[in-house]
C-alpha cells in the first residue's frame, strides 16, 4: 500500500464524527423555510399505488458504482475492452463487493455503464464480451436481492448522444441501437428488480451545460431533444416485449438536473403501460459545498440549524416532490453526494440531510462513490473496494439515520 494513502487513511480514522440521530434529521427538515404545496405525505396520497411507486418506496438506500463501469478512453488508450473498466484507478468488480454493499445496508445498486468506447460499426453493436460482463454483475445484484438500476452514462459526444440540432438524427441511432440491445440480453430479468434509465446528463457543452436556460434557444432546443430521446428509449425497450413489456424505467431531463426535470417543457414519454415511469435527479447541494471548489465561495460546513444550509437542498426536493411525487409519479435521486475537502465530520452531515429531506417526500436516494477517498474536491468514496469494507461506517449510519427519519 502507498505509504502516503496509508499515513491519510490513518488520519482519517482517527478524526472525530458524530452521526446525526433520526430524530435530529426530522426535526432539521420539518424545520425548514420551504415548504411544500401539499403537505399530504405521499404514500398515503394514493390509496392504490403504482409499481413504479411501489419499488420506489422499496429501493432503500442506494449506491453508485461510479468510475468502473462508467469509464471512458480515447482510442490510443492502452486501456483496452474489458481492461477499460480499471481504467479509472478502480480495480475490477468482484461479487464480494457486491455482498459487503448489501450486507452494509445498501439495497440498491446504480450501474453507470458507458457503452461507445464498446461499440463496432454503424448499427453500434455492442462487444459480446462487454455485454456480458455487464450481465455477470447485474446478476451478482439481483442474487444479493438488490435493485439494479442499469444506464448508459458518459456517453455524451458527438457521434453517439448529443442532443443539438447537428448531432440529433445520430444521437437517436445511437439511443435506438444501443438499447435494443441492452433489452435483448436483459429482457426476461425480473421487472421488478432490474429497472433501466435511458441516459445520463446529457447536455450540450456551454455556458448552461449544468443549469438550463429556459430562454436560450439552443438550450430550449437541447431540452425538446432530450425529451425526444427519451421516447425513442421507451418505444425501444417495449418493443422488446417479454418482461420488458412492463418493466420500470428511469427518465431524466437535461443534465439529470432539478431545472432540466422541472421545465415546463418536460415531458415523460408515452408509454404502453401505467405506472412504470420514473423521474431521475441528481442533487449535489449545496453546490459549493457538496461539489464545487471556487475561490471565495468554497464552503466546508454544514449546519442542520442553518436554511443557508439547508434551503438549498430543500429547494430542489420540493420542486421535484411538487410536481411529479405529489401528482403521483415517483422520484429517484440517482446521485448525489459530497466531495472531499478535508471536512468529513461536514459531510456527514449534509448527506444525512440530503437522504432525511428525500426520505421526507418519499423519494430514494444513490450515493455516489467513485472509489477514491483522499483526492481534494474530487474524493468522494466510503467504501472501499480492495478490502470489501467501510473503513468508516459513519457516512453510511449517517445516511441510513436520514432514511429512517419518515
């Protein structure tokens, strides 16, 4: 082991963390500014709920295998095929990783998976190599009883998905051919355990790549076309028939952004069954605390008495709880998290908050963990994938403190 990883791991086992109970997690968010229009809790809004709000209310706390799978190189990489799963500094998934997750606590499993680094000729044909490994660790989840939640992830470029108006007739290929394979191999894979999401913050590369102008035309543009790709995957994956006929599927807006959700261009697509669609978000909040690093507003605390803490996550989660949770339509916030800033007794407590506040409106929350624990602004993992374990397991209490505040 680096003897310098080694020295910081120490240091972090010996700082001091103090896990927010349940108790203090509902009274900092029923303390809140903002509220929401309906105060009806939402499970009992419904007297007969959907399968998609039925598995929502199931999946517990998740987690993401974030840069594995998810990885992407360019062609004079020496990283190769099935080699480029390591290429991000993670080593290769293993089933007793998959069981120490669940056995933590975890219930269920986001799988970013990127696909054009894996693809041959025109129609996209996947690997067979990478199709199954892909297969093989969906499997380890679903025999560890564990949700899945299978995407395609970086592939946001043009020639593959880019949603402009040059790249837009190819983007829609892309979508088409790339999951009429996907749902070919997994197509009679419980539905309701192994959920797909079409695409992951896709976007265009300006000024509003991150917050979408609702006045920009090109931008406006760029959120029609996103609502258009999310047909062409809906379409795509019924057409495969067997369980994919009613399984439940993951619709984000532009960037998997709380603005892109909630524009009021945002349409879920048509769909040949009811109450299988669900809406995808991602919530790293506040910004400067939980992901940016920028000179003069770079904050490192979090107070559970603050709104300036607070209002920022409550924001979003209640503009995503007004309108799909409370009309209905189930909330998965597919990631989220907090970076690294030599602030761990912090973030505890933002992400707590984070998963309290979801948990309040009923929707479900997947930790981001990228695998690297001590890399300023960047580090953002509690698990590690060497030894199979939590070297500090507040972060995951903390979180699981926060689910069980509702």
């Amino acid at each position: 082991m680096d003897s310098k990883f080694e020295d910081r791991m120490n240091e972090y086992l010996n700082i001091e963390m103090k896990v927010p109970t349940a108790e203090e997690l509902r009274e900092a968010v029923e303390s809140g500014t903002i509220k929401p229009s309906s105060v009806v809790p939402p499970h009992k809004a419904f007297s007969k709920r959907t399968m998609a709000q039925r598995i929502c209310e199931d999946m517990g706390l998740g987690f993401n295998l974030g840069n594995t799978f998810d990885a992407v190189v360019r062609d004079d990489s020496v990283f190769k095929g099935l080699d480029i799963e390591t290429a991000w500094h993670n080593p290769k998934t293993t089933r007793e990783m998959i069981k120490a997750l669940r056995k933590g606590g975890f219930k269920t499993m986001r799988l970013p998976v990127s696909w054009h680094n894996h693809v041959n000729g025109r129609d996209d044909i996947v690997s067979q190599a990478w199709m199954k490994r892909i297969k093989e660790v969906v499997t380890w989840c679903l025999e560890e009883d564990m949700y899945v939640i299978l995407n395609t992830h970086h592939d946001i470029l043009p020639g593959f998905l880019y949603p402009d108006a040059e790249n837009m007739a190819r983007s829609c290929e892309f979508m088409k051919n790339i999951w009429v394979q996907i749902a070919e191999t997994f197509r009679d894979f419980p539905a309701d355990k192994l959920l797909f999401e079409s695409m992951n913050e896709v976007r265009v590369f300006t000024n509003f790549e991150w917050t979408p102008d609702y006045e920009n035309e090109d931008c406006v543009l760029a959120m029609k076309n996103i609502n258009k790709l999310n047909q062409i995957f809906v379409d795509t994956v019924r057409a495969s028939g067997s369980k994919n006929s009613e399984r439940c599927l993951v619709i984000p807006g532009y960037s998997t952004s709380t603005e892109g959700a909630c524009w009021d261009g945002f349409k879920l697509p048509r769909d040949t069954v009811d109450g299988r669609l669900l809406v995808a978000a991602h919530v790293y909040s506040p910004a400067h605390f939980a992901f940016f690093l920028k000179e003069g507003a770079n904050l490192l605390t979090f107070d559970l008495g603050d709104p300036a803490s607070k209002d920022p996550v409550d924001e979003r989660l209640t503009k995503l709880y007004d309108k799909f949770v409370a009309n209905g339509i189930p909330v998965t916030i597919d990631e989220f998290g907090t970076v690294e800033k030599d602030n761990d007794p912090e973030r505890i407590k933002c992400i707590a908050y984070t998963v309290a506040k979801a948990s309040q409106f009923n929707m479900r929350c997947c930790y981001w963990d990228n695998g690297t624990f001590f890399r300023y602004g960047d580090g953002m993992a509690i698990f590690s994938r060497k030894t199979c374990s939590f070297p500090r397991t507040e972060p995951l209490d903390a979180m699981l403190e926060g689910l069980n505040a509702f």
